[in-house]
C-alpha cells in the first residue's frame, strides 16, 4: 500500500475515535514530522479524508473535521422528528413563536387558496446534540391557535394528532440549496461558507386529502445528505 494511503488509514480511524465535529487536525508540516513524510505525502493522505467527507479545508483555518452526513429519508409518510428518532438521534426542539397571521400572496398563490386564508405559523429551531440543525416555519390550517401555544417541544405532528386526531402524509416536496443569510447565519452557528438546504413540504390530511400543513425547513448543508425513495 501506499505510504499516502497509510496514512490516510490511520488518519481515519483516529479521527473516528478521538474527533468530533468541528474539531481542526493538527497542521500539515506536524502531520508530516509524525509520519516522517514530506508535505506533498501528507497533503496526499489528507486529500484522501476531504475525498470521503471527514475532513475539509479552510484557508488560513486549516484541516477540520466534519461529521458524516444524516441520511434523511424525504419518504411519503414521515415527519423530521419522525425519521430522527429512528436513528437515534437525540433531538430538541424550541419554539420561537406560534401567531396566527394572513396566508399571503406568495403562498397563496402557490397553494391556489385566498390570500386571506388564516393560518398558524409556528417557528422552530430543531437541534442535535444540543447543536442547532434546522430552522422550519410551519404553516399550519384549521387550528386553534392558544392550543397550538401549548406545543413547546417534541414533535408538532405528533401534538397535531393528540390535539385534534390529525394523521398526515407528506405531499409535495420542493428542495433547493442557497448560501444562508447573516440571520440564518447565526440561528444555525455557521458561517457564511456553508450552504444551506430549503425545503418545501405540504402535508395533508389522510382521510379528507385536506392541506394540514405547509412547511419551509432551513437546514445546514453540511449535516445532511437527502435521499428520495421512488
């Protein structure tokens, strides 16, 4: 095998088991003296962890280690929450604001429903590992809005059925990745190099078809990696 590769195999396992997210490698001419290799074998080796997503690159950073991508299933029937929990990540939640407002032009014509349409909108910030991970703005139809203020953490479609016997399956999805704003920036803790990833979902009722929910997700680009199952 070659020496880079050797390398890169140890590299590996030790950022396995000693690194966490966000965690910086120690410098290259370091890397090099430990492994008695020149700068151009190490650079090789760690090309190898960016080749694999473990490591990335920043100018005037250096080497840090990313966490390997959250498969999230964008299936039929399942909510965010829904697919967390069934890989067992630990995941909170925090209302940022529930209020009652006018659906609005934009989702109004987007949806084929009066602009006046009164909905629920409630912000959250979804975290892992105490870390935050997602921003969604839920548009939420046919609800009361001071019971829709008791929700406070845990999953909002799962209160939705409690509340009022509501069973939902994911309709429509949009998806599209942009640069954050200097808000989102800051709501997620990342800088401005890491994309983000918007997606657009509908909801509806399973037994009358009815929309229940239309939801924005904002989610950092660098935790997951989305899958579509046909």
């Amino acid at each position: 095998m070659a020496i880079y590769l050797t390398i890169a195999t140890q590299l590996r396992d030790e950022i396995r088991s000693q690194y966490t997210h966000g965690d910086l490698l120690p410098p290259e001419h370091q890397l090099a003296k430990r492994f008695n290799v020149n700068r151009h074998t190490l650079r090789r080796a760690v090309d190898e962890l960016v080749h694999d997503g473990l490591v990335r690159r920043f100018q005037g950073v250096g080497n840090q280690v990313v966490s390997t991508p959250i498969d999230y299933a964008l299936d039929h029937p399942s909510c965010f929450s829904h697919n967390l929990s069934k890989m067992g990540l630990p995941l909170d939640t925090e209302v940022l604001g529930c209020r009652q407002e006018p659906l609005g032009e934009v989702l109004a014509e987007r949806l084929q429903l009066p602009p006046d349409t009164p909905v629920v909108v409630i912000r959250t910030c979804r975290c892992i590992d105490d870390k935050p991970s997602t921003l969604i703005r839920h548009h939420l139809f046919n609800v009361d809005l001071q019971q829709m203020r008791r929700f406070s953490s845990g999953s909002l479609h799962r209160f939705l059925e409690q509340s009022y016997g509501f069973q939902a399956n994911r309709g429509t999805t949009r998806l599209r990745t942009r640069m954050p704003t200097f808000d989102e920036c800051g709501q997620l803790a990342i800088g401005r190099g890491i994309p983000v990833m918007e997606i657009h979902s509908r909801y509806h009722l399973k037994e009358s078809g009815a929309l229940m929910e239309y939801a924005i997700s904002i989610s950092r680009g660098d935790l997951f990696e989305y899958s579509v199952e046909p």
